[in-house]
C-alpha cells in the first residue's frame, strides 16, 4: 500500500531572499492498493505531473509525508520506476542502451546487462529495432523502449505521466491492452495520469479526481469494484475479457459518476469565481 | 551514392576555383599574379626540398597544441556553468566580455606576456578556440530538457554519470559546430601570429616568399594552409561522424 497523507508541493522560485512560492497542489490523500493500477485525472496545471515526480522522489513535498507498506519514503528509490511523459529517452543511445540505462547506473557488466534486457526487448517487441536510435521509431515505440527501460529494474512501483497522450486511437486502446497483460505478468503498483475519464476507468481500480491549480487538489475518488487487482490479475482470472470490459455497461456507470463529479464541481467553481473555466 | 556526394561538390567548387584564377592571371598578366600551373610547379618543388611538409607541420602543431589545451578545458567549464547556477554567476560575465574581444589584437600582449616562442601562439589560438566552445557548451547545458536529466535521474544516476551520459553527448553536436567555426578563425589567427617572431611555419613561409618576390612560392604556401584549414575541417567531420552517430541516423 501506498500512501499519501497531507500531501503538499510549493516550488520554491528565485533565491532565499526574493524566493517566490508556487503552489502546486495541497493536502493530497490517496491510498493505492499494493498490486493496483490507479490513475489521478484532472486539467492542465492542477498538478499531476508534480504528484508523480514528488512519489518519484524527484522533488521533495513541502509538507505531509509517504507512506510505502508503512514505512517512510523520502528521495529517490532503486524499485520505483518513472515513464514520462515524452518518454525521457536519449537521442544519442539506441534502443538496446537507454533499455538498459538504469542497470548501467547500478553499475552491472555489460554481460548480465544483456541478459535482462534482451528478454525483455523481446517480450515488447524491440528486439529487431534494439540498434535504431529513438528518433527513427514511432510514437509507440518509444513508449515502449521506456517501458522496457522501466521494466529492466524490476520495479514494485510504476509511474507513469500521460503515457498514452501522444498515442492515435487505435494505438492507444492496444498501449492500454498492452499494459494491463504488462501487470498480470508482474506484481508492481501502478499509478498513472491522464486526461481521459474513459482511459482511467478502463485501466484503474481506483481513480482520484483533481481540480483546480496553483495549488490543485482532490475532489473525489471513486473505486472500480471489477476492476480490482485480484479480480483481474488473480491466477485464473479472465484476461481475455479486458476487451470486453472496454464497452461493458457496468464501466459506463463509473464514467458518467466521475463525469457527473468533475462537472459538479465545475459549476461550484463558476460560481465562486465569475467568468472563470475550471476544466479544459 | 550519396556518401560521395560531399567530396565531389568540394572538387568541383575546387575545380572552378582554379579556372577564375587561371582567367584572372591570364587577363592580368603580372608577376604577381601567377596562373595556377606556376603554383602548382612551385608547390611541387617545396614538397620534394621538404620545406613545405616542415613549415606545414609546425603550424599544425601549433593548432593541435591550441585545440588539444583548449577545446577540452572550454568544453567543460561551459557544461559545468551550464548546470551550476553559482559556476555560471562567475563564468557568464566573463565570457560576454571576452568572447566578443578580436582576439588577433591580443597578440603584441600575450607576446609580451608569454615570450617570442612558440606557446605565445599556442596560447592566442587556444583564446580564440577557448570562448567560441565555451559559449555553445554553456548554451547547450542551459538548453537539456527537464524531462530527460529527471529521467536518468530518477534511475539513480549521480553527478558523474549525469555528466557522461547526459550532459556531454547532448552537447557534442553542438561543440562540433563551434569547432568548425572556431577552426576557421583559428587559421586567420594562426598566419597572423606566424608572421611574427617566428622562422618556421606557413605564415612565415607565405610573408617570406612574398619579401623575397617569389610569387609563385608565396601562393603555393597560401595553398598549402587553404589544405590546412580543410584538411582540419574534414577532421572535425569525420571526428563528428564518429563521436555522434545518432545525428547521421536522423539525417536519412
Ligand atoms: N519546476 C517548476 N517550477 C515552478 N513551478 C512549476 C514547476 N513545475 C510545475 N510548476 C507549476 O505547478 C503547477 C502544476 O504543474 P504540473 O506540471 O504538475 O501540472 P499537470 O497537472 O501535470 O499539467 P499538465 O496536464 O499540463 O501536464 C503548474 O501551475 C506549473 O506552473
Ligand atoms: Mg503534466
């Protein structure tokens, strides 16, 4: 279980004297499941992005703390593993090398550096390509060489900032596919953000609603009983039928809920602050 | 096919070169302007005494010497100034001072400072070498994105392998430009400080022939550091080709 309590982010800009604070979100609660998908969804600017980086341990939270199965988390930690949401790959290493990045840093030989990753850059499909550079392949692809380069260290946690934004439709749906046979695979905790109810509901047992900006913070939260991990993730559970949840009734219900809060709040907003859009 | 595309406009752009000139010293027809053949002849005849490949190796060594101190040096305080807000309050100043200097018209000063001998040259193009790499290595360190450094960060790279596997290569393509700029100015540089206080080297040759009225030795010597200068910029291409292979693959 992850656990945020009283979560907030101020950036600090300028030096000690003139320094300027921006917030960026406020008293954040959030518990994810170990073994969970979970997706935060929200507009522009309410903060995503700087929620992940703070999980990362990339930036330090002003106040409030996290929590890992109990235990304090504070800076970076070898099993969490960050996509962003350009994908970070490095245009001068080719596939087979930014795959391999992170065990590089840990210091492994070249030789058992291969033999992680090239299991690996077969399961994803990367094993002809593992010479190209990043700037030669596709959208998806790219996705997919950060995937592997994530997967290399093993992670027990996943982040992922908008992973299928930049992704057509039909790319998109089959990325979403692809991640949830990624985790039935793998016992890690995935959180992930974005921008599309449909997306959050497809993927998530539990999805928490953020609005407003400089700070943002969370609305609401809803849990999606059948996609529970165990349901989904367990022995024989029914893998196939991730395809058929896509379309199925019972996912609707949740959409239109999670739809029905962001417009409700919306609404308030406008009220408040006349003249102002909340969600984009 | 498209590999030879390059050398095969320089020959042609070559060849056209030598045929205004031929045209020129045909129309003109003074002793100082002689015709490419005489040249030629003259080159030749440099060659086979030695004479050229000695004046031809001291200037080369001299801006190996410059590059070799230099380049290096520029290029990683220009990077570290580029990460370091504290590095780059002190480096900055200095460079937007002094990258615009001439630096040609430091010579009688460093020639004072530092002697008649060869490192008072060395040290004139190391200048000129020094701040062009600066400014780009700065340029570029400023100019990482973000995402990519939080990236490889959040794997747990630390200082030194930010340094090697971000910071630098992200920046070679950019310090292979400056190079070809810099080298251009850098051989300007190079005949200027060689027809002083010097006996050897192509600068010298080319003032000395021109003192002893042999013209056609005099343009085989201006030649000869035309090759120079090429010859070290196919250098930096080849360097470049080899240092940056992900540049080419984005080319095709
Ligand atoms: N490094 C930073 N320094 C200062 N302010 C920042 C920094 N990064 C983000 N912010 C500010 O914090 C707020 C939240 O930014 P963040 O990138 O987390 O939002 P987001 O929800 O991910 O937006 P988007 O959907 O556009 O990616 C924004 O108002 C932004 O201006
Ligand atoms: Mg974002």
């Amino acid at each position: 279980m992850l656990e945020a309590r009283n979560l907030s982010l101020d950036y600090v800009l300028g030096k000690k004297r003139k320094a300027e604070l921006i917030p960026a979100f406020r008293a954040l609660n959030m518990a994810l499941p170990s073994g969970s998908i979970s997706s935060v969804l929200g507009p522009s600017g309410c903060g995503k992005t700087s929620i992940l980086n703070v999980i990362a341990g990339l930036v330090r939270p002003s106040s409030g703390s996290l929590l890992l199965d109990g235990a304090e988390l504070s800076g970076l930690r070898p099993k969490t593993a960050v996509i962003f949401q350009h994908y970070g790959l490095l245009p001068w290493r080719n596939v087979e090398a930014n795959a391999e990045l992170g065990l590089l840093i840990q210091r492994l030989p070249a030789a058992e550096r291969k033999k992680k990753i090239h299991p690996i850059l077969e399961e994803l499909g990367l094993m002809d390509f593992r010479r190209f550079y990043p700037d030669s392949l596709s959208g998806g692809m790219k996705q997919r060489v950060a995937i592997a380069r994530a997967l290399a260290i093993e992670p027990d946690l996943l982040l992922m900032d908008e992973p299928f934004s930049s992704l057509d439709a039909l790319g998109r749906e089959a990325a979403q596919d692809f991640l949830l046979e990624l985790r039935k695979k793998r016992p890690m905790t995935i959180l992930l953000v974005s921008h599309s109810i449909e997306e959050a509901v497809y993927l998530s047992e539990r999805v928490y609603v953020m609005a407003g900006r400089n700070p943002g913070f969370i609305v609401d939260s809803f849990d999606i009983e059948p996609n529970r991990a165990e349901k989904r993730f367990g022995n024989d559970s029914y893998s196939a039928d991730y395809q058929n949840m896509r379309d199925s009734k019972e996912l609707l219900v949740y959409a239109k809920a999670i739809r029905a809060s962001i417009n409700r709040f919306m609404s308030d907003e406008k009220e408040a602050v006349p003249g102002q859009g909340g969600l984009a | 096919m498209k590999k030879y595309k390059k050398p095969l406009s320089a020959l042609m752009a070559f060849a056209l070169l030598l045929l205004l000139w031929a045209l020129a010293a045909f129309v003109i027809k003074k002793p100082f302007l002689p015709g490419p053949w005489l040249s030629a002849k003259a080159f030749l005849a440099l060659l086979k005494s030695g004479a050229l490949l000695k004046h031809a190796l001291a200037s080369l060594k001299r801006v190996l010497a410059s590059l070799g101190f230099a380049f290096p040096l520029a290029a990683a305080l220009g990077l570290w100034a580029g990460r370091s807000v504290k590095v780059d309050s002190l480096v900055s100043p200095l460079a937007y001072v002094l990258h615009p200097l001439p630096k040609a018209a430091l010579l009688p000063v460093i020639m004072l400072l530092f002697g008649l001998g060869d490192s008072a040259k060395i040290i004139l193009l190391g200048l000129v070498i020094f701040f062009q790499a600066l400014v780009s290595a700065m340029d570029s360190a400023r100019r990482l994105s973000r995402e990519l450094v939080d990236s490889v960060r959040s794997l747990g790279a630390g200082k030194r392998d930010m340094a090697f596997i971000v910071i630098l290569p992200a920046a070679l393509p950019e310090l292979f430009t400056s190079l070809r700029v810099s080298l251009g100015t850098a051989v300007a540089v190079l005949f200027l400080s060689e027809t002083f206080a010097t006996e050897n080297g192509l600068g010298f040759l080319i003032v000395d022939s021109w003192a002893r009225i042999a013209y056609p030795e005099m343009y085989a010597a201006i030649l000869a550091l035309s090759f120079l200068g090429l010859g070290l910029f196919a250098m930096a291409d080849v360097a470049e080709k080899l240092l940056c292979p992900w540049a080419a693959q984005r080319r095709n």
